[in-house]
C-alpha cells in the first residue's frame, strides 16, 4: 500500500489552490502569514508545471 504524503506538492494542488482565492471569501492576516504572502507574490507557474519559488534573497540580488 503507497503512503501519501503529508503536504503535497504545489504543483498537485495548483487548480484547487487557485479556485479556492477566486471563489472563496478569505482573509489572510498580514501579521502572522508573512511567508504565505511572500509566497502569494512572488510564486510563479512555469509552463512546464513546475514551481519558481523566489526567495527574498533572490529577489534582493536582481
């Protein structure tokens, strides 16, 4: 029996992820979900449908 993983990947969820933000009523605290924000911004979906995840640090050296 395979054994599923306890946080998918991004990639996997990316569609209920994105339907959820457009269609469900949210609020997301400012203080206390800095790096879900961060992740919000800068996250983007390359063709491919793999992840580019930027880091601050990334974002600071360009």
């Amino acid at each position: 029996m395979q054994q599923l993983a306890s946080n998918p990947s991004i990639e996997e969820n990316q569609v209920l992820v994105n339907a959820v933000l457009e269609h469900v009523k949210h609020c997301i605290d400012p203080d206390g979900a800095q790096p879900l924000i961060f992740d919000l911004e800068f996250a983007e979906m390359l063709p491919d449908g793999t992840l580019k995840k930027q880091t601050v640090k990334m974002l600071l050296n360009n």
